[in-house]
C-alpha cells in the first residue's frame, strides 16, 4: 500500500493549523508543511505568539516545529513535494469544538473519510486511514463516499444548533411563566432518547461553523427544490438572531427604556470561552444592538486584542455603514473592573471561567447606582443570592432573578414581567 510521507495542508488557519500539528505530533515520520498566502499569519505560527488560542496547541507546535511541522508560504514547492494535500478538509471534514480542539484532535469520537468510489479514490481513502491509524482505533475510522462525508459535516452542526435554537426558545417561555431553563434542561436532559450536552441557554450560538454549516443547507435544500425542509433548517438561524435581539431588548428595556449615552460594561468577546475566536460572536451582535441606541461600551475580553473587537464591529452590516461611531462609541480595556468603573450595566456575553471570581462587591461599589447585572452565559448562578445581597439587580437567561424591579411604566402600558400562572384545569364532567 502507498505510505504517505509528505503531507501539504493549503490554509493556516483554526482548521489547518491545529489539524496538521496534531498529525505531525502524532506522526512523527511524515513531514507536514501547513501553507498559507497571508505571510503574517505563517510569521505567527513560527513565532512564540501563535496567531489563535488553544488551549494545549502551543506545546503541541513547539514540540515538533522544525523537525517535520514546518510553516511556509512557498505554496508551490510544498505541493508538488507532497504525496497528500489537505485543501478544505471537507471529503476529511473535522468536528472540532474550539477550546477543546487539541483533545477533540488526539481522542475524536469519529473521523470521516470520503472519496470517490473509484480505484484511485479509494486507494487514496486507505492511504489518509493509514495516517489517522497512527493514533485512531479503526473502529473509530469511517470512511463513505464524499457526498456522504459533506452532507454529515452540515448534518452534524445542524444538529448541534438545531438544540442550542430549541433550548433558547423554551428559555423566553421559562422568562415568561416563572421557570429556570437550567431546571427544564435537567429534567429533560436525563432522558437518555434526549441526552444533556448542547442544551444550555445562552444569548446565542457562534463561531465559524455553525451558522455557515445551517445555511450552506439551506441553500442545498432549496437549490434541490426542497423548500419546506429549507424553511424548517433557517429556523434555527432565526431563533438565534431572535435570541441575541431579545437579551439586548432587554439590556434597554431594564436600564429604564434608554441607553443612549449610558455606559455598559460587556465581559467576553469571543463566541465562547477559551478561543479567541470572534467569528459570529454572539457579542459582535449585541453590542450593535446597543451601539444603534447610543450606549457606550467599555469591553473586555482575556484572550481577544484590541485590533481584533474594532475590526469586528467597524464591519458595514454591524456599524450601519458608520465605522466612526465605533470610535465614539466603544473602550476595549485590559481589565475587566476598569470596564465597569462608572457603568450602569455590566453583561456578560462569554462564559470565562475568570468571570465567576471576580470581585464582585468591588465592582459594585464602582458602578453607578441602580447597579443592572446581565448574566447572558448563566455563569453565576451560584451567586445570585449573594449578588442581590450586594445590591445588583440581575437580570439573566431563562430565569427570573429580581421578581421586583426598580419600577418604569410607559404611559398606557401595564405592569411588566408578571409571572403568568398556568391555566386552571378543567373539571372533568
């Protein structure tokens, strides 16, 4: 059978990059060159500052670097020196979670390998098992044609998606009637036909993957004259959307119907916790909620520069077209209690485990007085109580927190909030 002992991975980026160290750290006699255009990015990787975050990635790099990991942006020489070239990883897809991407590459549930049913393709389908047989049981390798491969990549993110939608949905009902997301999530989750992962309530999911792999569906499906099951899949990306617009609705509505002028402290950047990733952030899109209302953010995230939060929210579809309003509008700072020195509101939008240890007493007494706390990841459950006995009032999702609010009442408009009882049963005759 054909060894491969070269491989060329085309693209440095969250894919390639991590993909292609982990080969080379677990294959320690194939050399693996990661090749991109953008000299910055190649620059990074052969630096001590690799240009993504991860946890583990950087002792993976370094452990093979120069030895037969090697970035360059001689993209020529490193095909046609090469037996394998990874291109999209598409008929390879991965299924990587970002934050946990280096485990999720060195012990995966899965790989899937597709190719065409051809001699030539499945010879090369044995030859790429072959590499991944170096550390993956065979069991765990599946190899199918490459329809069969792309369609469960979209399939797969679909459905990881398709229960974040659902458990935000059922997450405005618990707002509305008095339950806790969290308690509903529970109960269902132990059902074993249901499971429990992906059924925790946030402000939205984001990333790369998900939202491209929904409507890249979509598309399929109403490219192939499907569009019922089109309309059933863009309900996902709408439930999102409404998730993100109705937490920020809220932000504006608790601060007394207006934050124009009002300083907001916004914790968390990235799409979640352990990434610098900021690709359809949930965060890119409540703070635009909040920048066309006129509010004065002061952001901070840990692992996110400066550069990169001006970038995202300078983009036309987020700053209308008006990039000089980030200017005037958005503070990044470099911690997270200078962000909430002064503020009205503080939101948080990524699950940072150094959010839970803040000091949030400290805080407090900084801010400006009513003290508005939004938990937008459900990251301090265990301290609403002590919250509240500081004198925040929290506003989070699925849940209702502070039963009484400071009042505000629009003229014609009734009371807000009231828990809705159920139904009264009715008597059986």
């Amino acid at each position: 059978m054909f060894q491969i002992k070269r491989i060329c991975c085309i693209g440095a980026g969250y894919v390639g990059g991590p993909t292609c160290s982990v080969i080379a750290h677990m294959c320690p006699e194939i050399t693996v060159t990661v090749v991109d255009v953008n000299e910055s990015r190649i620059k990074a990787w052969n630096s001590d500052t690799l240009p993504i975050y991860e946890p583990g990635l950087k002792e993976v790099v370094e452990s093979c670097r120069g030895r037969n990991l090697f970035f360059s942006t001689d993209i020529d020489s490193a095909i046609r020196d090469a037996d394998l070239v990874f291109i999209s990883v598409l008929s390879n897809p991965e299924f990587l979670a970002e934050g946990t991407a280096v485990r999720d590459l060195k012990e995966p549930d899965r790989v899937l390998i597709g190719g065409d049913e051809t001699a030539e393709g499945q010879r090369a389908i044995r030859a790429l098992c072959a590499v991944y047989e170096h550390w993956v049981p065979k069991a765990r390798i599946i190899t199918t044609n490459t329809w069969s491969s792309e369609l469960s990549k979209l399939a797969a993110n679909a459905f990881l998606a398709q229960r974040i939608s659902s458990i935000n949905s059922i997450s405005a009902l618990c707002e509305a009637t008095g339950a806790d997301v969290e308690e509903v999530a529970k109960a269902i989750g132990m059902d074993q036909r249901i499971g429990s992962k992906f059924l925790k309530a946030s402000v939205g999911f984001g990333g790369s993957c998900f939202q491209k792999d929904v409507l890249n569906l979509v598309y399929l499906c109403e490219a192939l004259n499907l569009p019922e099951v089109a309309s059933y899949w863009q309900q996902v990306i709408d439930m999102n959307e409404y998730q993100r617009r109705r937490f920020a609705c809220r932000i504006i509505d608790c601060l007394f119907n207006t934050v124009t002028g009002k300083k907001i402290a916004l914790l968390g950047f990235s799409f979640k916790k352990d990434t610098g990733d900021t690709r359809e952030s949930s965060s890119i899109y409540i703070s635009k909620y909040l920048m066309d209302e006129g509010a004065k953010l002061f952001i901070y995230d840990p692992k996110v520069l400066k550069e990169q939060i001006i970038h995202d929210l300078s983009q036309p579809n987020i700053s209308e077209d008006n990039p000089e309003r980030v200017s005037e509008l958005v503070t990044v700072t470099t911690d997270p209690y200078e962000a909430c020195q002064g503020a009205h509101a503080l939101v948080i939008c990524t699950e940072w485990d150094m959010f839970k240890e803040l000091d949030y007493e400290k805080i407090y007494k900084k801010m400006l007085k009513p003290a508005f706390l939004f938990d937008g990841r459900r990251v301090l459950d265990h301290l609403h109580a002590d919250l509240q006995n500081i004198g925040f009032q929290i506003e989070t999702i699925g849940k209702k927190v502070t039963i009484t609010r400071i009042p505000y009442t629009p003229a014609g408009v009734g009371p807000r909030n009231a828990v809705i009882e159920p139904p009264p049963k009715k008597a059986k005759v």
